[in-house]
C-alpha cells in the first residue's frame, strides 16, 4: 500500500513541475528584455536630469 501511495505522490510532483517549464532560451531573452529596459530608463533619467540642469 505504502508503494501506491509513493507512486501517487510522485505523479503528482511531475504533474506541478511540467506547468511551469520554461526554456532557457525564453529566460535569457527575458533577462535580457529587463536588462535593456533598466538600461534605458537609467540613460532617460540621466539626460532628463543633464537637460533639467541647465
């Protein structure tokens, strides 16, 4: 009985595992979209800042 019930559970973890499954080529474009958008709000908010000084 204790061997259904460790079967049962370890469907059950491979089941939540596969909803998130990402691959790794989407997390590097993903860290590399909020790589850039840092990026740019960082060089926006200098030259707003540079222009504001005059």
């Amino acid at each position: 009985m204790s061997e259904n019930r460790r079967k049962r559970r370890e469907d059950n973890r491979k089941e939540h595992k596969n909803k998130s499954d990402i691959s790794r080529k989407d997390k590097i474009i993903g860290i590399l979209a909020i790589i850039i958008v840092l990026l740019l709000g960082t060089i926006a908010g200098y030259y707003y800042s540079l222009s504001n000084a005059r």
